[in-house]
C-alpha cells in the first residue's frame, strides 16, 4: 500500500516545558531514526507536507482548508491511504469538516461523490518523543501510530478516527477525556455513512478552491443556558449579534436536555432578528449522548417558530464544522434562501445516526 503521512504538530509531536509542537524537519528526523525501523512490513509510506504545524487548540476553518487540500493532494499523487498525526483538542472537529470537504456537492448541495480513499486521523495523550530524541517512556503514542498505519489499510473511503485501539467514524467522534488513553468516543454510535462514488482530485480540489475564501469569513458561535436569569441568555445573543454584525454566520444552541432554551419571552426576539440578517440558528444540546427533539417540551417546542435547525444526534463539533461549511458553500454559490438550511440537515459524511 502506498501510504500518505501528514505531520500536523499536537501533542504526539510536542516537547519542552511547557509541550509545543517541534518542527516538521525534527519531527521526520527523529521518526526516521526511531519508529520507521519498528513500522510493520507491508506499507510504502511518504510524507507530505503540512507547514506551519499547529497547537490544535489554535485551529480555524482555514486550517481544513490546508487539511483538506493536503489530503486532496496526497490521493492525487498516488496514495491509496492517508494518515493524518493531528493534536486531540479539535481532532473531532476537523474529522468533521475533512468528511464535508472530501465530499463533492451538485449545485444545491446534495453529495454526489467522494474522495475514494480512507483518511485516518490520530495523535497522543502524551509525546512521542522526550527532549532528547529517544521515544518517550509509557507514551500512548506509539501503538496509535501503529494502529493506525496498519488499519489504513483494511478501511475504506472516508474519514476515521483510530485512538486507543478503536476505529471510530470521524464524524461521529467526540473527545471524552481530557487525560486518559480513551480520549474518544461515539457517543452516539457508528452513524449511517453515504454510499457514493469516487470522486476524481481535482474536481475536489476546484470545489475547495472555490469555498476557502469563504471558509471561517463568518463566526459560527456556540452558546447556550446556564442557571443564571433569562436576561442573561438573551443578552449574550444580542451582545454577539451586535459585536459581530455581518462577521456572525451562524448560532449554535446547545441547550439542557432533548434542545431545550428556557424563557422563549426574552429569547425568541433575539433569535428571530438574527434570522432576520440571515444567520442560521441550530439547536443542539449540552449533554454528549442522545439526540436533539425540541419538540418534545415546551421549553423546546417554540424554537421550530424562529427557525432553528435540529442538528439530530450529531455532536457539536460536527454540527460546528458543517455550519462552517453550509455558510461558505451559500456564499460561494450564492444560493438562495433555504439551501443552506437543507444541507445542514441533510447527512453528509456519515455524521447523522439516519440517512438524512
């Protein structure tokens, strides 16, 4: 097999005191001299460049785009796999969005191919390596590392997650732990992936082209109840809808329980004049497993009357990262009012448990 390796920074690359991604030279270095002798037979790898290298915690839309093209760019020049060593803070979130932006669109946003190679995704608890080179005492590192080489070659098409000796579809991932070797879950279960042809490179990396300009332009802002005074809620929508103005794409609730937003009196005002700048409202929730059923209380039955968007049982980091995208494909193709809202609640890249 001819494997593609993506070196992103995180913290299987970190070191010092405190951890900072090293360089991608140091990095290869040192991984030529100490884990390529230890890779199991069977795997051509090569390296491909991703420069500079991230804190994952830093990480913006922008950054898909440089994932998803490196990852475009690896298949076109002849990987059959690609696996990606990426820092576990916004791994969920860019497992997401590499599943959208692998993914090719007809005009109105429907998914008509994609990427026909597995992209795995992986990285590390603790370093791979200590200061001085040598690999580092109980890391976790090393059997992800192995773990993912070796089943890039059983998967196919898509974007998985392979931490902890689990293989999860990367769309559905959420992270769980901010120490433990179990980082990752799904929580939801294993989703209901899109059965779709291949799509070829380079009408992947037109479409992309096409939308990184758009990508990240405008803020999608996660908010939610606490156990303060309705005013409370309702003065921090108005605050990000006026401190943002055109720059706001989209709000994403995440609200108690099944998607509930108490006190409708003060909040529905502020949601109906957002949707009235043409911002897209999503109701999620809080809580990591389950889906999202407005309907079911009256905290939650009034939302469907100022059109926010169920995002079912996808987790917010999807849901995050599929807004991101919904906005920069409208605004690059410059739908018309509605398609945004029906890509949103369609399913993408396996990141719904129905078909969509």
């Amino acid at each position: 097999m001819h494997l593609a390796l993506v070196y992103t920074g995180g913290t299987i690359g970190s070191i010092g005191q405190p951890l900072d991604p090293m360089p991608v030279e140091r990095f290869r270095a040192w991984w030529s001299q100490r884990v390529a002798p230890e890779l199991a037979g069977g795997a051509e790898t090569f390296w491909v460049d991703f420069a500079p290298q991230l804190d994952s915690s830093q990480a913006e839309p922008s950054d898909w785009t440089r994932l998803a093209r490196t990852v475009i760019a690896a298949a076109a020049a002849g990987a059959e796999a690609v696996v990606l060593l990426h820092g576990t803070d916004t791994m969920a979130a860019s497992a997401s969005a590499l599943g959208y932006l692998t993914t090719l669109f007809d005009a109105d946003g429907r998914p008509v191919a994609r990427l026909g190679i597995p992209v795995v995704l992986t990285g590390a608890q603790r370093p791979l390596f200590d200061d001085a080179g040598g690999l580092r005492a109980g890391t976790d590192a090393t059997r992800n590392l192995h773990d993912a080489i070796a089943r890039a070659a059983t998967l196919g098409p898509g974007v998985h997650l392979v931490f902890a000796g689990m293989t999860m579809p990367g769309p559905r991932t959420l992270k769980v732990s901010t120490l433990d070797d179990d980082a990752f879950a799904c929580p939801n279960g294993p989703g209901q992936p899109v059965d779709l042809p291949s799509a070829p490179p380079a009408a992947l990396l037109a479409q992309l082209d096409a939308l990184a300009p758009h990508l990240g332009r405008r803020a999608v802002i996660a908010i939610g109840p606490s156990p303060n005074p309705p005013s409370a809620l309702a003065a921090g929508l108005a605050g990000v809808v006026a401190a943002l103005g055109d720059g706001l794409g989209a709000i994403l609730l995440l609200g108690y329980g099944t998607g509930n937003i108490p006190a409708p009196r003060q909040v529905a005002p502020q949601l109906r004049a957002a949707r009235a700048r043409g911002i897209l409202i999503a109701i999620g929730t809080q809580v990591p497993a389950g889906a999202v059923a407005p309907g079911l209380y009256g905290a939650g039955s009034w939302l469907g009357e100022v059109g926010a968007l169920a995002t079912g049982d996808m987790t917010a980091p999807a849901a995050q990262a599929k807004l991101h995208v919904a906005i920069a494909l409208a605004a690059s193709r410059g739908w018309p009012g509605g398609l945004a809202e029906a890509f949103f609640q369609r399913n993408i890249a396996g990141e719904l448990g129905t078909a969509g």
